[in-house]
C-alpha cells in the first residue's frame, strides 16, 4: 500500500493542542484522548488526502476511523506533546492501515 506524502496540517495540531491546553491539564491522557478526537479534523484531512487510495484495499470512512483510533495515542504524541515528528505518526499509521487492509 503506498499513500501520498502530505503536509503537516499545522492549524489542525495548533487547534487541537490549544483545545488541550484549555480543557485537560498537563498529564491528563483520557482527556487529551477526546480532544484529539473532536470534530475528526485530522481523520478528515488523511481521509480526503488518501480515501482513493484506501478504497482500492477495502476501506470505507467507518473502517478508516476504526483503524486509525487504533492510533490515538500516537497522536496525542504529535499533537498535544510535541514527542513525534509528522513524518514519524505518517508512517506509523500506514503501517496499521497495511495491517488492517483487504489488498
């Protein structure tokens, strides 16, 4: 499975780490958990970026959300605490989406 390379969308971690910020404290893991995931910004961005791709091995946007809450915590890594590089979350969560995948 290859996908596209894509930007790091900048204003998506800046919105959710400013979201933390307000809401969580500094070591609350559960309440980082939600935050990331409110509104699906970042699993709109990769979805948009990748769905024809992910299609051609059996994904649909409700497989897509399931695999990749796989991987919260890696984002909660990227975007709340700064600990993993963009290129490093990108190619951990296509390695779980080769995992999960039909092709």
């Amino acid at each position: 499975m290859e996908l596209p390379r894509i930007g790091e969308p900048m204003h998506i971690k800046n919105r959710i780490k400013q979201m933390s910020e307000v809401v969580c404290s500094s070591n609350d893991a559960d309440c980082h958990k939600v935050v990331v995931w409110s509104n699906n910004e970042l699993a709109k961005y990769l979805w948009d970026a990748w769905s024809s791709e992910l299609k051609e091995y059996g994904y649909s946007w409700q497989k897509f959300l399931k695999v990749l809450k796989l991987m919260t915590g890696d984002i909660v890594l990227w975007a709340v605490k700064d600990s993993i590089a963009w290129s490093e979350l990108l190619n951990r969560i296509t390695s779980i989406l080769k995992v999960y995948s039909e092709g």
